[in-house]
C-alpha cells in the first residue's frame, strides 16, 4: 500500500462516521459535479449560519442548567398532570419558529433536562409544520382556509405523538428517550453537590462542567445538522417535481397514503414546498393529498429523519415515524372530506 494511501486510511479511521460521510460526499461531487458541490457548500454553510443561533441558544442552555445544578427544579416543571402538558406542548410547537432540524436542538436539550418524553413529542412532532410566518405564506399560496387547516393538522399530530407516547411509556415499551453517546454528551462529569447554583462561573468544576457540556453538544448537533442540510441541497437539485406531480396526483385514499410516504424522499422544506404543492394541485393533486404531503413531509423527511435519528434510540425513532406517518394520513382525510 503506498504511503498516501496508507495516510488515508488512517485519516479515514481516526474520523468521526459522520464527519466521513461528508467528507466522501463532498469529494465525490467536486471529482463529478463541481458545480453542484459549490451549490451544496454554499446551500450547507447559509443554513447552518441560520440555525446557528437556535443551536448556540439551546447547547448554552443545556450546558447552564447543567453547570448549575437546575436540572431537577427544570424536570419539575414539567411535572403534574400529562394531558395539560401535551396539550400545551403541542400549541408551543405549532406557534414555535423551529423547522424540522432546527428543533433538534432544543428537544436535545429539553430531553437531557429530564423533561419527560410525551409533552417533547408533541412539541417534537408539531414544531416544524406550522410558525407565524409559514401561516402568512401558507395563506398566500394556498389560501387562508388550507393555512388554518394546516395549524390545527399541526396541534393535532402533536396530540396524537404526545398522547401515543405517554401510552408507550406508561406499558414500558418507550424507555430511555436519548442515544448513549447523546445521554454522555448531556451528563458530562458529577458535580461537587446536588445544590443549585445560579452563578456557577464562580466555581471552578462547574465552570469546567459548563465548558466540557457545551463543548460536546455543539459537536453532537453540527454534525448531524451538517449532513442532514448537505443531503437536504442534493434533494433540492436532484428530485424533480414531474416526478413528484405523477406520484401524489387523481382522488380517493390512495394518493393521499402516497402523497404521504412520498413526502419522505421529495419533500423540500416547508417554504420551498409551498409552491410546488400549488402547482401539483393545480395539475389535479387533491387538497388531502396536498396536507398528507406537507404534513407528512414536514417532519419525515430524510434530513428531519436523519436528525432525529442521531438523537433517540430506535425505538423512539419508530414511534416519531409512525405518529407522523399516521397523522399524515388522518390529517390528510379528514381534510379531503371537509375541503
């Protein structure tokens, strides 16, 4: 073996599976398609800028409630009857501005806080379908009545997801919520007592707790962000709507269960769909079909599933997949018959 590719090899190891997988994907478009690659880079770089924000907010605020001791006082919070906080949840997440990755962050933080599994699903499931903003141009695009139909779709698949949760948990068939390596990037090291301090920076282990806590969440998040908005510009350029117009179009259930489980590989982003859902209805896509495909889309699709993978176990994986897939299709119905 040669002596570079020898040191590629090793290269290869000593990376992190994610980190290499960008790498490869990378490498292959700039060997293949340059433009392409100069096209994700720039597409990869201006959404992590946008995230960036939300996931410096949410990994400070892990890393501070976990410095200072409040992870119990928050974990209480959330304590009391579940109905209520799920309801709760699942209006915070319609009204929330976080799309499908940028929620990653929080709920990360707000699992690791030991905020209990239902009320986040909820949260998880509802967030990226619908903010004020995505209502304003929803409205624009397909009229206020889909916009308003579209908001409650959103609470009501964050009922469903919350509600399905605290039924999985309470038979025991949803345990641990977080990935190991994820609860390891939350716990960090044992602080010197359980009492809480607000201005830990005057103590050193905490300091040292804070630093060591933000350091690994921020390295957990951007690299699952990173590969999830790299795949998300490949989507973009390489799934043309023909294709997607042909799959969800004509009546009836079927081509709302389509519409559906097509929104997994072809969905854009929530923004991004809009117009191409205005143009495959005015092609002949039912309005069923149409919120079955942004619903389902919206919190399905292989950059969003990909993200929430990397987070939760697989169990809780399959059950974010179902409750949205399900909800899709419920929703998708339901607004067939009423539209």
């Amino acid at each position: 073996m040669s002596s570079l590719a020898a040191t590629f090899v090793r290269t290869a190891r000593s990376l992190d599976r994610v980190w290499l997988a960008i790498l490869l994907t990378f490498s292959v478009l700039v060997a293949g398609v340059p433009e392409q690659a100069a096209s994700s880079l720039a597409f990869t770089l201006d959404s992590m800028l946008t995230m960036l924000p939300f996931l410096l907010l949410s990994v400070a605020a892990a890393a501070y409630v976990k410095a200072s001791g409040a992870e119990s006082l928050v974990a209480r919070a959330f304590q009391g009857r579940m109905l209520p906080m799920i309801g709760a949840a699942a209006v915070l997440g319609a009204l929330s501005p976080f799309c499908s990755c940028g929620v990653i962050p929080l709920v990360a933080a707000l699992l690791a806080m030991g905020v209990p599994l239902p009320p986040v699903m909820a949260f998880w499931l509802a967030s990226p379908l619908m903010d004020p903003s995505m209502f304003m141009v929803t409205a624009g695009t397909l009229g206020l009545p889909f916009a308003v139909a579209k908001t409650a779709a959103a609470v009501g698949v964050g009922l469903l997801g919350g509600l399905g949760t605290a039924f999985l948990v309470r038979s025991g068939r949803l345990r641990q919520a977080l990935r190991p390596e994820v609860r390891q990037a939350a716990d960090g090291r044992t602080l010197p007592s359980g009492r809480v301090a607000w201005r830990f920076w005057s103590d050193a282990a905490r300091r040292a707790a804070f630093a060591e806590g933000a350091l690994r969440n921020a390295k957990l998040l951007a690299k699952w962000l990173t590969l999830a908005f790299l795949l998300e510009s490949l989507m973009v350029a390489y799934v043309p709507a023909e294709i997607v117009a042909r799959a969800v179009g004509g009546e009836g259930v079927v081509p709302i269960v389509v519409a559906t489980l097509v929104g997994i590989p072809a969905y854009l982003n929530g923004y991004a769909a809009l117009p191409l859902v205005a143009g495959l209805v005015g092609q002949g896509m039912s309005p069923g079909a149409a919120m079955a495909f942004l619903v389902g889309g919206g919190v399905t699709s292989i950059p969003a599933a990909l993200a929430v993978q990397a987070l939760v176990r697989w169990p809780v994986f399959l059950a974010y997949l179902g409750f949205a897939l399900g909800g899709s299709v419920t929703v998708g119905l339901t607004y067939g018959l009423i539209a």
